[in-house]
C-alpha cells in the first residue's frame, strides 16, 4: 500500500477543524447569541459593541419593567455623578434626542435601579417574561428588621435585592422599604449557601455591603441617551448621601438578653420619663436638622440604644453629641424658638463647649460638643462652683445611622468602642448611681477655668 503523506493528512485535519469552528463562531452569532440577547446595534457615539450592549440592556430592563406597570428610578452612582454634571442641560431639554451615548455606555459591570417595595407584587410574573427576553436572574432575601421587637425577633424574610443578567451587562435592582421613622432602607446583600457566587461580580456592587437608609427622593424624569428615565431631582445630594448612608439595626437579640438579666423598669414613672424623653429627643432632631447640624446620639443615650434598644428610664436625660466644626451661633436662640430654655453653657467654642436645655418637667437636653486631636476624639465638662475642667477621651469614630424610639438618627458606627471607652468594660451592668467627674473610664482632670473668665464660661439660668 502506498505510504500516505504525512503533511497532506495534517493539512487536512487542520482544513477540517477550521471549518467546524467557522461553524460555531456562525452559530454562536446568529442563534445562541440573538436568543441571549448578546448581539446589539451600536447606539450612536458609543466607541464599541461593548458600549452599546450596556445601553440596549438597560433599554430592555427599562421595558420589561414598563411592561409591567413597575416604577424604578436610577441610582447609579457613576451614571448619576456624569448626570450631575450635565444636569441643568438634561432638565432644560427633556425630550431633545441624544447624539451619542454618553451616560448609559460609560465603563462598568453594572447598572443600579431602586425600587420601592409597595410599588410592586407580583414578581413571578416578570422573571417569566425576563426569562423570555433572555435574562437571567437572581433574587436575594433576608430577614425584615421591621418585624423585630421585644417581644418578637420574626425571622420572617423579604427580597432585599435582584440581579437581571443579560449578555455582558446585569442590572442590579435595589428595594427600599419605609420604616418607621419616615425613611427609606434597604437590605445587605447576603448570598445563600446554595447561590451562585460568579453569578455577577458581587464585590464590584455600590449597594448592599451593608445596610442603608436614605431621605425620600423628589424623583425627575428625564431622557438620558433617548431613554426616559427617573432620578433624584437633586442628584448631587443623593450621592452626597449615599456616602454616608450606612445603617445599623437595633439589636434586639442582645437587648433581650439583658433584660432576663436585670427585668426592665415598667412602673409608672418609668413610661412617663421614656414618653418625655422620645418627645423631646424628637423636637431637639427637628431643630438641629433644620439648622443642618449633624449630631449622634451620645453618652447615656447612646447607651440604652446599645444595650437594651430604649431609653435609660434612670438616665433622667437626653443627651446628644456634635462635633465643635458644626457649631452654629443659631443652635440655642433656634431652641429657645422651639419652648426649650437655655439651663445652663459651659466651656466656649475653642474648648470644652457644652449646653443644656430644659425640657418638659426635669427632662433635659444636654448638648456635648467634641474636638478631634489627632488620634482621639474629646469632649469637656465644667464644675461650676469650682470652675474645676475635665476631659472625656474617645477613640476617633465615624457616624452611621440606625432607628431610635421611631427617629433616624446618627450613632458612633464603632459603638462598641464609644460605648467601653466612656462606661468600661462593665457596661453591660446598669449603674444608677453615677458621678460625672469620676465614674466615666474616658475622664481626666483638665485644669481650671481663670477666674476672669467664669461669666462667660459658667453660665446657669
């Protein structure tokens, strides 16, 4: 037999695997590819296929929501910050068409909707008809915080996020719930055992790291890229929000835990201080919100929103905290405005400033203004008839928000640290008798006020 041609036999194997593959890239292309949604037309101006197959699955997204009567505004952040900077051309001309893609095409893995939960039901029926037009999808849920309580921690959970995939694009669907406080939050996100963790690259997500809470948005619709969609009227405030939008939930677990230890205070005048308390704790937020003052919740305060998600009923207090760089001249003639006298101002604004306010019968609001060092954090105290000065030290901390007797309001988001470092490591244990010149663990001697200087550093009324 004739001995066959090595080189004739490699070239036609190679011709061979040549056209098989040609095949596939055919088939990928014009079937597989176009059932999955992964073959797009440029949009105008986008720079590559890749640009415009962001914009067409936002498109898609947009009507597949449409499709079903569902209302979702965007909150990308990146999309939003290149809004922001065109933003009083794209609300002078809402409808003008686009020449080229300019927001919806920019660089990323995804594209971020909020939705809020009492807008929408019936679920079941858009993943059938996202299935159709080629999505893949992921929902997430976990357990509804609002249900929790003292006397019942539900475990009862509710989507807190979705994630539509389409050819190289996801959109990620935040949900927000109201709560209590007149607010909006949504959810971490936290995959099950059995999800898939490649599914999108979760860690590149601008939400669900942790929980948030935000004010409620005046919504604006608008055409970006000739597509018509909602945004915060004011996009620079809500990304300036976002940026410090973390959450932490009261933590009822532990609160239950102490109580079986040291049974709560439910006499008469117990209820009556903690009804005071919650009023006054209200008007003073109302006030220094609308004098756009940040402040927390400080000191005994911060305390029993820690350890048993209350008020301290022996505390006899409020008291609040508020770094000396937000001071404002106007805080006590705006209090004063509201029906809560001035009691008593320690200290000046250079150092040791403190305030105090009278509210309804002995309830009173006691204003703690801090000074950063550079590895600490301090507020001041003042003994008025000795003019003696003491120092409280604390480890330098950063603000979250969390849910107090029905108030967004701010906490140190290191709590643990706040709190040991002004209670010790006994905090835990309730003391109610308490000296506030040596029972603190933070507080040290500071001197004494010049005597020239007392009537304007001791000021009672």
């Amino acid at each position: 037999m004739q001995q066959i041609n090595k080189n004739a036999v490699l070239a036609l194997l190679s011709l061979t695997s040549l056209v098989f593959l040609l095949f596939q890239l055919y088939y990928y292309k014009f079937y597989l590819s176009q059932k999955n949604g992964a073959v797009f037309s440029k949009v105008r101006g986008s720079q590559s296929g890749q640009d415009s197959t962001r914009w067409h699955v936002v498109r898609k997204f947009l009507g597949l929501l449409s499709s079903h009567n569902i209302p979702v505004y965007l909150i990308d952040p990146l999309i939003l910050g290149l809004v922001d900077k065109d933003f009083e051309q794209i609300r002078s001309s809402p409808d003008s068409p686009s020449p080229e893609c300019r927001y919806f095409c920019a660089p990323r893995d995804f594209t971020t909707f909020a939705l809020l939960d009492k807008t929408w039901k019936h679920e079941m029926g858009l993943f059938r008809t996202a299935e159709k037009m080629g999505f893949q999808w992921l929902k997430i849920i976990n357990k509804d915080p609002r249900l929790d309580g003292m006397d019942d921690l539900s475990g009862i959970e509710i989507p807190l996020h979705y994630i539509f995939k389409l050819a190289s694009h996801a959109i990620h669907l935040v949900v927000f719930y109201e709560r209590s406080g007149n607010y909006l939050w949504h959810g971490p996100l936290r995959l099950k055992q059995h999800m898939d963790r490649k599914f999108v690259p979760f860690r590149k997500l601008h939400f669900g790291r942790y929980p948030g809470a935000y004010e409620k948005p005046e919504l604006l619709l608008v055409s970006i890229d000739d597509l018509k969609v909602q945004i915060p009227k004011n996009p620079s405030s809500f990304l300036e929000e976002m940026s410090h939008s973390r959450f932490l939930e009261c933590r009822y677990r532990e609160a239950r835990a102490f109580f079986q230890l040291y049974p709560d205070d439910a006499s008469l005048d117990a209820v009556e201080f903690r009804k005071k308390a919650k009023s006054l704790l209200h008007l003073a937020a109302l006030t220094l919100n609308n004098l756009g003052v940040k402040f927390w919740l400080s000191s005994g305060t911060c305390l029993g929103w820690y350890r048993q998600c209350n008020v301290i009923p022996h505390s006899k207090d409020v008291d609040l905290g508020v770094f000396i760089r937000d001071y404002k001249a106007d805080i006590i003639p705006a209090f004063q405005k509201a029906g809560l006298p001035l009691k008593h101002k320690f200290g000046k604004v250079e150092d040791s400033l403190e305030l105090s306010f009278q509210g309804e019968d002995d309830v009173k609001l006691d204003i703690f203004f801090f000074y950063e060092e550079d590895d600490h954090i301090w507020n001041g105290g003042t003994q008025a008839k000795s003019g003696k000065k003491f120092k409280y030290l604390f480890p330098k901390f950063t603000l979250c928000w969390t849910e107090f007797v029905e108030l967004k309001v701010h906490v140190p988001c290191e709590t643990l640290q706040y709190v040991e470092a002004n209670y010790g490591p006994d905090w835990k244990v309730p003391v109610k008798t308490w000296d506030w010149k040596s029972s603190p663990s933070n507080v040290q001697y500071n001197g004494v006020w010049p005597v020239d200087e007392w009537d304007d550093v001791i000021q009672i009324y």
